[in-house]
C-alpha cells in the first residue's frame, strides 16, 4: 500500500523565511534499512569478482598465451568477460527484482 508522506522545508532568501511543501509519494522499502539486506555482500562479491577477472587476465596474457595468435587471445578474454558479466548480472538481477517487486 503506498501512503503520501507530506513534509514542510523552510529556506531563506534575501532574509525573508520561506515555508514550503513537498510531497513524498510513496516511501520506498529499498531506502529503508530493512530494505538493503544482502546489498552489502553483492557489492563485495561485485568487486572480489571484477579483481579476480582482472588478475586471470592479467596472468593468462603473461603466462598461459603459449601458441595462441591473436584472435584466440581475444576469444578468451571475450568469453572470460561474458561469462564474469553474466554471474554478477544474476546476482544482480535476482535482488532487484525481489526488491523492486516488494515496493
């Protein structure tokens, strides 16, 4: 159920006190603290995975390239990319959408 939250906010301007009112449409649980659970260890697993990438590229171009030309470089960096970009976009997808479905 979504409830208006009304609020007043006074500003000064050329030393006259204004009052005015701003209406908060409907309050959000993903802005609440009860709202956030779990967002902390995506973030973590987000970064752990993106290092971890980083440095299995970083150690496969200085030691494992061996006989591979280019293009097959490139096809394992490609694949290696899509495949880190599809775990973190599940990871992703499955909290937003509990959360956004939930609001």
């Amino acid at each position: 159920m979504c409830s208006l939250r009304i609020n007043y906010a006074f500003y000064k301007m050329a030393g006259n006190s204004k009052k005015f009112l701003y209406v908060i449409p409907c309050e959000s649980k993903i802005m609440s603290p009860d709202g956030l659970d779990g967002l902390g260890t995506r973030n973590g697993t987000t970064v752990i995975t993106a290092v971890s990438w980083l440095a299995f590229i970083i150690l496969y171009l200085a030691f494992w390239t061996g006989d591979f030309n280019i293009w097959q470089n490139i096809a394992v960096f490609l694949a290696s990319f899509l495949i880190m970009g599809g775990l973190i976009g599940v990871m992703w997808i499955t909290w937003g959408t509990k959360k956004f479905v939930e609001a």
